[in-house]
C-alpha cells in the first residue's frame, strides 16, 4: 500500500531521536531499589490530582510509603475511592499509557494491580533505563535536573546534568547559611563571600560537564527579580546575619534578586542557557501569579546576551510566552511537561507558536517526570500532538510536507541540540 504523505510524516516523527529538555530521573540504582511496584509511582502529578480530588494526605502517604508493611490490596484499597476521579485528568491517562505500553496491562484494577507491581518490581533492574528511554522512546539525550547537595555526575550516554543553584540566591535563616557554608567551604560573613561560594559551585559543576543551569525560584517568590544595588543586597545580608528573627521576605527581596541575576550574568559569561520554571507550579495550593513569564521582561531585557528557556508554556499564560518569544532574541518556549499536564493544551500552543515564533525557538519535548517510565510516556504522546499539529498544518495548506518535516526536526531535536550545544 502506498503511504500518504500524512502518514509518511507521522511515521517520521516516531523516529526522531529527540532531545528530552527536562527530566527529574533519579539514578539507576535509586529506581530499582524501589520496590513499591505500581504505587511507587505517585510521588508526584497523579498524587497532586488525587490530593486536588479530595484524597485525605495521610491516605496518600500510607499508600506510597515503603516501610509501613501495607500490602498491595491494602494499598489499593487506599487508593480505589479516588483512582475514577483521576484516571481521566492528562496526568492520569499518561499513566495508563505508559503502564499499558511497558508492563502489558491494560486497565488499573482491584483484579491487576498486583500483576502490575510484580512486573514492575521484576523490569526494574540494571539496564532498564536504556531499554526505556533509548529503545523504546527513541530519546537521544534527557536534560536531567540536580536539586541543591545533588551530586551532578550522569550517565552521559543517556542524560545531561542542569543543577538548581537557587539556594545560593535564596538562603532565608542562619540554617540556610550555615548549610552554604558547609557546601562552600569557608565562612560566609559577607556578600562577597557568597559571590564567591556561587561563582566556585558553577564552575565546579561546569567543569563537570554541565549543560544549563535551572532557575526554581517561582515555587517560592515572584519571578519579579528586579535591578538592585549591591549595596542594598549586602544590607540584606547583613540583616540575616544579625537578626535573631528570621526576615521577611521584603527584606530578603534585594538579596534574592542579586544573587540571582548574579547567576544569569556568570551562565551567561560561560555560554551556558538558564532553564527557568514558569506557570503552573506542580503539586497543591501554590501562588500561580508569582510564575507568569512577563514577571522576567526586565531580567531579558538586561542581559541580552544570556538564553532563556522558558518551562511549561508558561500554562497557562502561553500567549504571554509567546509574545516574550516572538520579542526576545535570547527566549526559547519550551512546552515541556505540557503533554501530561493537557494534550489539547499543548495541541492549540504548538498551533499558535509555529505561526508567532521563529522556528529556530521552539522546543516541543520534555517529560518532566521522576521516573523512566514517566519519561516514555510523556515523549510519546508529545510526538503524537507534534504530529497531529503539522499533519493539520499540512492538510490546510499552512506548510508543506517538506516544510513539516524540517519542523519536527527543529522542534523535536535540533533546536535543543543547537541552544544546549551538544553533539
């Protein structure tokens, strides 16, 4: 049978090994050890829904502790009055997917979950990460986030590290200080002195092969991060220094924002491109204004040399991110998370940002997710909404057929290899 050139384009899509912008995997040894099966799966996105759906908290911590001797139908049983509510969110349809497509389940139920953890818990062993993320879902490389006192070596055939160096521009208590002078090595006594300790830990990680560097600040403050004298910051210092109270976070503010502008101008110094989390933050009951992308315009305005890749369609202010895209010669938008978070979401941005923003500037793929599995899944769908977004491109007459293929080129690979500067 003839293909059709839709069909020719689909089929083209599912074999590009695509560059994953951003993964929360832990290592290898850490997934296996998890012998939670199924319900090791709700450390996050699924448990957000179910807290969202009503799922009394300490529900949910019985059913994903590993130490509490619950067995697997006492587990269910915990989860059952509250797994109909979030079974049809995105997040929820993910899951199916991937646990249909990788453990050969084909509904969540009473009569299969222990099936299903027992097939987990035998996949789950040294070499699986390959099988999942470059047999299975064609990844090239995955983008994998280091949290703050994470050791940044990966397994550089499968992942990049971006570490998370907020916690240098957000120390809130002598604890604070006490924890960065102990990752320093040296006192911190003065401004310059932390100056230093966030200069010695970039370049240390830089020399560790580093890709990017990841801007978190949204989940606890504004993304509001104004010009600031350094004066005014090493009064702020100075207060946390001195004060027996902990300071509030208008006293805080001048010292957060040098410190993290501070950042963005020594990535930039090195080339290296800031991710930086806008929109919805995950989990339950966050203050959603502090993450809206226009909050940044005067940190892109003032450092025009440094990249910006922008997080999660900035959801759900896309349109903001796409006229920040479209203004910016130093924004990317990046629609990781979104394939999990709404299809038909990430379907009507994509839409909107093949017409706004220069091809060269769209990212399409990024699971975000703790876990392999998560990782396939959220790739896999992201591929079907690329392809369904230019298929319909093509069908209309926006683009040709060769223009779509170049585009999923660019959006699913090349624009990530060229901006992170892989090989």
């Amino acid at each position: 049978m003839i293909k059709t050139a839709i069909e020719s384009l689909n089929e083209h899509i599912f074999q590009i090994p695509v560059i994953d912008t951003h993964e929360h995997i832990p290592d290898e040894e850490i997934a296996c050890a998890n012998r939670l099966g199924f319900f090791g799966f709700f450390e996050h996105y699924v448990s957000s829904d179910l807290v969202s759906s009503g799922m009394p908290a300490e529900h949910l911590q019985a059913l994903r502790r590993p130490d509490n001797g619950l067995t697997v139908a006492e587990r269910w049983d915990l989860l059952a009055p509250w797994w109909p509510y979030v079974r049809t969110t995105a997040y929820g349809r993910a899951m199916l997917e991937y646990m249909r497509d990788l453990f050969a389940v084909e509904d969540i139920t009473a009569e299969t979950v222990a099936a299903l953890c027992d097939r987990i818990n035998e996949t789950r062993k040294p070499g699986w990460f390959k099988i999942v993320l470059r047999d299975r879902a064609r990844i090239d490389k995955a983008l994998v986030i280091r949290w703050p006192g994470q050791h940044v070596e990966v397994d550089r055939d499968l992942f990049c590290a971006v570490p998370i160096l907020d916690h240098f521009a957000m120390p809130a208590s002598l604890t604070d200080l006490a924890n960065l002078e102990q990752e320093a090595g040296h006192p911190i006594e003065k401004l310059n002195h932390l100056l230093q300790a966030q200069e010695a830990k970039l370049d240390a990680f830089a020399a560790k092969g580093i890709v990017a560097v990841k801007i978190f600040i949204a989940y606890q403050r504004t993304l509001q991060i104004d010009r600031c004298d350094k004066a005014d910051a090493e009064r702020a210092l100075s207060r946390l220094l001195t004060e027996k109270s902990r300071p509030d976070f208008a006293e805080l503010k001048p010292l957060q924002d040098f410190m993290t502008r501070n950042l963005v101008a020594l990535a930039a110094d090195r080339k290296m491109p800031l991710q930086i989390h806008t929109g919805l933050q995950e989990g339950n009951g966050n203050y959603i204004e502090n993450s809206k992308p226009t909050l940044l315009t005067s940190l892109l305005l003032d450092f025009p040399g440094a990249r910006f890749d922008l997080f999660h369609a900035g959801y759900p202010w896309a349109g903001e991110m796409s006229a920040l895209a479209k203004n910016f010669a130093n924004v990317y938008a990046d629609q990781c998370w979104m394939s999990a978070v709404s299809p038909a979401f990430s379907l009507r941005t994509l839409d909107e940002w093949i017409e706004t923003i220069p091809a060269n500037k769209i990212l399409a793929v990024g699971g975000d997710s703790n876990y392999v599995e998560g990782a396939y899944g959220h790739t896999k769908i992201a591929r079907r909404l690329t392809a369904q977004v230019l298929s319909r491109k093509v069908e209309n007459g926006y683009i040709t057929l060769s223009e779509a293929l170049w585009l999923a080129e660019r959006i699913l690979r090349e624009n990530a290899r060229e901006l992170f500067r892989l090989e």
